[in-house]
C-alpha cells in the first residue's frame, strides 16, 4: 500500500453528499483496491462514484453479468490479496449469497455494502429493512460473519472503513447494513482519511499466489469448501464458530440512550433507531421514561448488553420497516426475560419519530 | 510407500495415488495440463480454481495454489483473481455441467469481455459426482438417470456445442479449441497455445476436452474408449475453433 | 431565521422539484445547520409523480420522513394527493395557481391553504422555466429556514454551466426568487 505522496488520500472536510457517494469515498479513504459489482437500485450510485474516483487513485472496477459473478469474483480478488468489495440490494442480496457462504467456510474477509429495498421478491427499489435476516443469516450455515447496520452517512463513512479492517483482522466475511433512503437521501457528514486519523488499516494479504515456486519453496495452498465425511465437517465448523464466538466480545456495538432507568424499552437498528431517539428525546420532555437500546452489529449481536436493559425495563418495544426480523434477533438475545414485547413493523415502510411517540404512548 | 509411476513434477506427489475412479478421463487431462504448465515454465504463478462436480476432486492435485469454488462460480472467482492480479496466470477448470448449464452465464459473459483468463472445461456427457443425470454435452438417445429412455432432443434440446459458440462471441484475438484425452499431445499444445495467450495479456481462452467416465457410462475399457473416440467425437469435432493471427476464409465473399 | 422545517413538494417529472428540493437543503447545509432531503424514488426513470422530502433544523435529525410537513407544495393537480397524508393541522399548503378543479382533493385539516400563481408570474415576467424558483422563493419567504443569499449563493454554483452560456439567466433566476418571497411576504 505504498502511497504516492504523503498527501492525505481524502481531505478532511463537511460534506453535503448521498449515502452512495459517501460509501464510494469511503472505499477510498480505505484503501480498497477493486470493487465488483452489478447495477440494482438503490445500489448503482456506489458504482457510478466508485468508476469516477478509482481511476484517479489507481483502483479498479468490473461489472460483471449478475452478483452470482460479482459476489464469487469479490472472493477472487480477495484471495488474490485485494482489499476487494461489494454492493447489491434485495434480489442481488439472495444471489450473492452463494459467494458470501463460500466466505464464511473459508474465512474470506469480503466486505459488501447492502443498500436494503423493499421485499419479498424485487418489490420496491425504495427502501426496508427486510434483507436483515438474509444479510445476518443468507448462506446455508450458521451466520459466521459480522453485520454492522448503519443510521446515518457518517456512520456509512465510518463503517465502510471499518469493515474492511474488521474483515481483514479476523477474516470473517463483513456486511455494512444500509438501506434505500441512507443510499439517495442527502446529508451532511466529515470525510476524512482514516490515515491521517491514527486509524491503523489492517493490512490485506494473498491466500493465493503468495510468491515462490509451491512444491519447491513453499508447501502449495490448497483451499476448500468440501468435506468428504460429516466428522470433518463438524471439526471444521466447530472451529469456526469456536473462533467466531472468542472474538464476538471485541466486535459487538451498540448504543444505549437513557436506558438507565427507562421503564419502556423501544429496540430498532439503522436508520429507524434515528427515529427512536428521536421519540426519546421528546418523550422525555413529556416525562415519560423511555430509553432506546440499538444494535450496531446485528452479528454479532450485543445480547447481553440487550439483556441487562431489558431486565430493567417494564415494557419493550421493538420497532422495524420489517415484520419481525430484529425481533427474531431480540427474543434469541434475551431468552429467559420476562419482560414483555411489543412490536411497531412497518414492513417496506418508513417509520417516523411521531409514529414511534404514538406507539409508545399507545402501550 | 507405494511406488508411484512416473508423473508431472507440477503433480503435488502427497495426494497421489489421486482420487478419481479407474478409466475417468480427469487425471489425463490434468497430466496434458501439468506438463503444458511445466513447459512454459509458469509454476511460479499459476493459480488453478476447480469447480463443484468430479472436477472438484483436483483441489490439492497439483503444485500449484489451488482455490476449490461453488459449482459454476469458477470462472468468476478466477476473473476476480486475475482483474485484482493480472501477473498471475489464473485457470479455471469444471465440467459441462459447471459451465454450459449453471456456470453458463459466467463463461458466455467471460468470453465476451475477452477475461484474461484460460478455462478448461471437462466433457463428459454427464453429471457424474451427482450420480449420472443428464448433462448439457449428454448426447440424443444417450441415457443417463434422468433420461432413463435416453436423451429425446425433441424434449430436451440438443447437446451444447461450447467451443463453437465460445468462438462466436469472442474477439479474434481468443483462443478456442476442443481437445480430447484420447490425444494428449494435442491436448497438451491446445493447452499451451491457451496459456500463451494470456502469458501475453491477449485475452480469453476456452479449451472443452472430451473425457471419459467409464463409472456412470457403465462402460468396460473398451466401451468406454469406443465411446470416446467414436460416439462423442461425431457430435463433438475436435480441433481448433478460433486461432488468433489465423487467417479466416470467407467462401461466400 | 426559524427554528426549522419540514417541507414536502410534489409535482409531475420535469417541473423542477427536485431541483429546487436540493437548493433548500444545501442553503441550509451552507448555514451550518441539520438538513436532510430525500427523493422519492421508484422503477420509473421518466415520468409520474416527483416528491421530495426536506428537513431542515437545529438538531439531528430523525426518520428521513415525516407526517406532519409544515409546508406541503403542490405543482400539479395529480400530486395534490401523493402529499395530502403529510398534512396534519399545522400544514400550510401551497398549490400551484393553474392547477383547477382540485379543492375535493385538497387536505382535510391544514393551518393554511396558499394559491400561487407562480406559473403566471413567470411567464409574465421572466420565463416559465423559473417558476419553480418562484416556488423556492414563496417557501423561504414563509418558512424563512434559509437565507436570499444563501440560496443565490447555491443557485449561481449549481447553475454555473448555465450562467456561463447566458449571463441573462443569474438575473432572471435571482429576481425570481425574490419575486417568491416577497409574494410570501405579502401574501
């Protein structure tokens, strides 16, 4: 990663930009070196600012002829040693899921931003957040792979960046969770380069074509996802897992507001939990005490965390534009507590600050 | 410890004997493509991808790094390689299955883009790790499991004839040939001529290769070799379908 | 300058919304404060209905959308209904002046209901193509979120390609949107 000058990549500055044009400079104040993908809405304009800025800073692109092939070759072009990454949404999310899978048994660190739209089936082009449970949980095995959901540009900013450094430091496949309105919507955020900031970037290195003659110099690397008898396969996921589960402690994030002593509990993540602190805030001046607990990182998920203000709640309630899916991730996070749920989903909807107030005040 | 016969240096020796069935045609064609890389002397940076069906069964084959892909994702997992470092010379190898059926797109588009990348594609009429159903190359009146009164090309459709068509959509400067295991000097030059080609970042490469599989063919030696050299190569010419520099006659001008 | 805004516009696909919906909220970015503008956006490339959704305030803002608009816009008779639901008592609405025969699709219950005639106007007096910035100008003179010449700041940088070609424009842009306000102002 030799840079040409000491310039900083990205100067430091405000911006009034799309999350989409924040993603695409994010990539470059990361260092990513090649981004495959595929046209979908509300994804495209990660590429189209992507294709204007790689050139310039020495980085490539290819469109390929569906995610299957965008999602396989972002796998390629990590095992080549490539900071390599992804965009898609809703049906690009199922097709990619093959390559995501084949990422996880092998611990590639891809990284792939998910710019969620409405569904079932192609739906809308708007905005949901009904691709959680594929996003946490797509591929034919046990979610083995970190979700950062976003809320707002700087967090897309932030956490493109550090899901390439999460990636490649524990080599798990790392998923930045979005959505349609974080992708068009327009507000202000500082970019920067993470360099510039002390924030170390965790180097890439090749799983393939690591130098030398294999066989002569070196042992050849020899990669599968292919297991011959169902012991080997479960010595090979228990280590997964296993691995995954001792450094979950070090990836959760969340963020708690006013929990201390909410009795009412309202739990959302990405941008609608804007619109739950947004509720708390104005709760709070009409003296009801209502506090808000926000999963950063849907995998993994800060259980504990939940669980300690759940107990101290009266009342949850969980709200999401998806009928269920962060619920399923909640009532697995705190089994055991009584603390009873109640649930605003709006699925392929958005859910607006004076809709949770209601909600609240309606319980 | 076995004896082992004479074999190609690039062949990794601790996972040999190899674990494909006797009389299949895989380890002949991974032998002419071994001493084609030997001879070009391009160990040092070749990364071999296999597929997903018998072809999978190469992942620690060679002394090469070796990358073991999802079933018809090679070609784009090898793409991936190759666009991140063109410096080194990526191969992508399947069965028809995995790339005229559930890899098609993946080789169609490949070649179009003219992908720095050779892929090498097993012919054998079937699906053969799944247990013998009809493939894309199964021949008409051809039986498998899933065509118990053989291949009715009225229901079915004719065998994919992937060389022709990859030749039609490539750019003149491709290579594009048909080999077959019966004549592994041949093979070995095709293969060649394919790595030079991208040895010298001159684009795409596609060589099918006519390969026995005696297991769900259900054939003896004999059988199987009749097969071979008989039945497919009249439906499936063997030879060279796009050489670049070749001059083309055009008879109708 | 007030404390904030939600504003909501909706007009047919070619009339400007969008354009006039990414000025506000860049005037507002460029005063230092919390803006965030959303399009809607569908399948469709071309054609339909064009909304846009614009929250302008001192502090974070929460859900990109919103209920309770207290300025609704609408251009064409057609988009009176996309943006009645963000209507609540509190709205002012504005409707563009040749839209007729709408007042059964107006919304039920809003603090205001404004006729603007800014298609008239600007035929009469600059050029039709203005007459969105007239409808900019109506917005600021009743909101007063942004600043004149914040907005002129942004209308000469984003039209610059335009400006260049014939300088005439600027001008005709700017009284424009003077001619907004003060219709606002007077109303």
């Amino acid at each position: 990663m030799a840079e040409k000058n000491l310039e900083p990549i990205i100067k430091e500055r405000r911006v009034f930009i799309t999350g989409n044009e924040a993603v695409a400079w994010a990539g470059v104040a990361a260092r990513a070196d090649i981004m495959y993908g595929y046209p979908i809405t509300p994804q495209n304009e990660i590429m189209h600012y992507w294709t204007r800025l790689a050139p310039k800073y020495g980085k490539g692109f290819l469109q390929t002829e569906d995610e299957i092939s965008a999602g396989f070759a972002t796998v390629g072009g990590v095992l080549a040693g490539k900071r390599a990454f992804t965009a898609t949404s809703g049906p690009g999310n199922i097709l990619m899921q093959d390559s995501m899978s084949m990422a996880e048994m092998m611990r590639i660190p891809t990284v792939m931003i998910i710019t969620q739209r409405g569904g079932p089936s192609t739906a809308t082009v708007i905005y949901s957040q009904q691709e959680t449970t594929l996003t946490c949980f797509g591929g034919n095995g046990e979610g083995i792979r970190i979700v950062y959901s976003t809320a707002s540009h700087q967090e897309l900013f932030d956490y493109t960046i550090k899901a390439f450094n999460t990636a490649w430091k524990y080599r798990f496949p790392t998923f930045v969770l979005g959505d349609g309105y974080q992708s068009k919507m327009r507000e202000s955020l500082t970019i920067y380069d993470p360099v510039e900031r002390g924030i170390e970037l965790v180097p890439a290195e090749p799983f393939l074509g690591k130098g030398g003659v294999a066989g002569l110099d070196r042992p050849p690397v020899h990669l599968r996802n292919t297991y011959n008898m169902e012991d080997e396969l479960y010595e090979v996921v228990r280590e997964l897992v296993d691995a995954y589960n001792a450094v979950a402690h070090e990836i959760v994030e969340y963020r708690e507001m006013e929990t201390e002593d909410a009795e009412i509990l309202i739990v959302a993540h990405g941008i609608v939990s804007r619109a739950a602190e947004g509720a708390v805030a104005r709760l709070r001046k009409d003296g009801y005490k209502v506090g808000s607990f926000r999963p950063i990182t849907l995998r993994p998920f800060p259980a504990e965390q939940l669980r300690k203000c759940a107990d101290r709640a009266e009342k949850m309630l969980v709200v999401e534009s998806a009928e269920g899916q962060l619920k399923k991730l909640v009532t697995d996070a705190i089994y055991g507590s009584t603390t009873p749920i109640e649930t605003l989903f709006r699925p392929g909807e958005s859910i607006t600050v004076e809709e949770i107030i209601s909600a609240v005040k309606g319980l | 410890m076995a004896v082992l016969p004479p074999m190609p240096k690039l062949w990794y020796r601790e996972t040999k004997p190899h674990k494909f069935c006797p009389g299949c045609g895989h380890p002949l064609v991974l032998k002419a493509l071994a001493y084609a890389i030997e001879e070009l002397g391009i160990e040092d940076r070749t990364i071999f991808g296999c597929d997903i069906g018998c072809s999978l069964l190469a992942w620690d084959f060679f002394n090469l790094d070796t990358v073991q892909t999802h079933h018809g994702r090679t070609t784009p997992v090898m793409v991936g390689i190759k666009r991140a470092r063109p410096e080194l010379i990526c191969i992508a190898y399947m069965g028809d299955g995995g790339g005229y059926a559930i890899g098609s797109q993946h080789l169609v588009n490949a070649a179009v883009r003219n992908e720095n990348i050779m892929v090498v594609l097993a012919n054998n009429t079937v699906y053969a790790m799944t247990g013998g159903q009809m493939a894309p190359t199964t021949l008409p009146n051809q039986k498998t499991e899933t065509t118990p009164y053989g291949r009715d090309p009225e229901k079915t459709g004719n065998p994919t004839l992937g060389p022709e068509m990859v030749a039609a959509i490539t750019p003149d400067t491709a290579y594009v040939a048909r080999g077959t295991v019966a004549k592994l000097g041949q093979l070995k030059s095709f293969f060649k001529k394919g790595l030079q080609r991208q040895i010298e970042g001159k684009g795409f490469s596609f060589i099918e290769v006519l390969s026995g599989c005696p297991t769900n063919w259900r054939t003896n030696a004999e059988e199987t070799w009749n097969f071979l050299e008989n039945e497919m190569t009249r439906y499936f010419k063997v030879g060279e379908f796009k050489v670049p520099g070749q001059v083309k006659e055009d008879k109708n001008e | 300058m007030s404390k904030g805004a939600k504003i909501v516009i909706a007009g047919e696909g070619g009339q400007g919304v969008q354009t006039i919906a990414n000025m506000l909220s860049e005037a507002a970015y460029e005063e230092g404060r919390e803006a965030l503008y959303i399009p809607n956006f569908g399948v469709e490339q071309r054609g339909g209905v064009s909304v846009a959704y614009i929250q302008i305030s001192d502090e974070p803002i929460g859900s990109p959308k919103f209920k309770d608009a207290d300025v609704a816009v609408a251009l064409s008779k057609r988009s009176i209904r996309r943006i009645a639901k963000y209507c609540d008592k509190e709205t002012i609405f504005l409707y563009e002046g040749e839209i007729t025969d709408a007042e059964g699709e107006f919304p039920e219950e809003c603090r205001e209901i404004i006729k603007v005639p800014a298609i008239k106007i600007a035929k009469e007096l600059f050029h039709p193509k203005v007459f969105n910035v007239i409808i900019m100008g109506f917005i600021i003179g009743l909101t007063n979120v942004v600043s004149v010449d914040t907005v002129k700041k942004i209308i000469n940088s984003q039209l610059e390609y335009k400006f260049e070609k014939n300088p005439e424009l600027r001008e005709m842009n700017h009284k424009a949107l003077e001619k907004g306000v003060e219709l606002a102002l007077n109303r």
